[in-house]
C-alpha cells in the first residue's frame, strides 16, 4: 500500500452513529458520549450511552439510559484522519 491508498483501500463509510453529543439537564455544555445499545421506551427510543461526567471535582465515568431527543450524532468517518 502507497502513501495515497486506493479506493479499495478505504473503510466503508458507517451506517450509523455511534458517537453523540449527550445534552445533560442543568449541564454548561454537552458531552461526548458513545452508544452502546437501543431500546424503545413507549413512544421514543432510549439509548445506553456511556460519557464522562466531569462536573464534580472527581470526574465519574456514567453509563445511563438517554432519551433520543437528548442527544445529537457524530458522524466520524475514519478514512478522514484530518492530517
């Protein structure tokens, strides 16, 4: 492989997101979080999401369910290294 690979060489581009920004009651700013699974809840969907939670002096890693409507996608595409 050369330092411009081909088209064949390249990771097929996700079908889904699995990075999201988790919007947080009360927080300053969102988190960065990553997917781990999917459930319906009623009429919406929840997803388990696992983020830091760096609002406290000791930051805790948090793994909760999350209402869909409180999360935005990250779309990364890992042929794009941004070099």
């Amino acid at each position: 492989m050369g330092a411009n690979p081909g088209r064949r060489d390249a990771w097929p581009r996700p079908r889904r997101a699995r990075f999201v920004w988790v919007r947080a009651v009360g927080k300053q700013h969102p988190r960065p979080g990553l997917i781990v699974a999917w459930r319906r809840h009623g009429t919406s969907w929840e997803a388990l999401v696992t983020y830091l939670d760096d609002s406290k002096r000791d930051p805790q890693l948090v793994q909760r369910w999350v209402d869909a409507r409180q999360m935005s996608p990250v779309w990364a595409d890992p042929n794009d290294t941004g070099w």
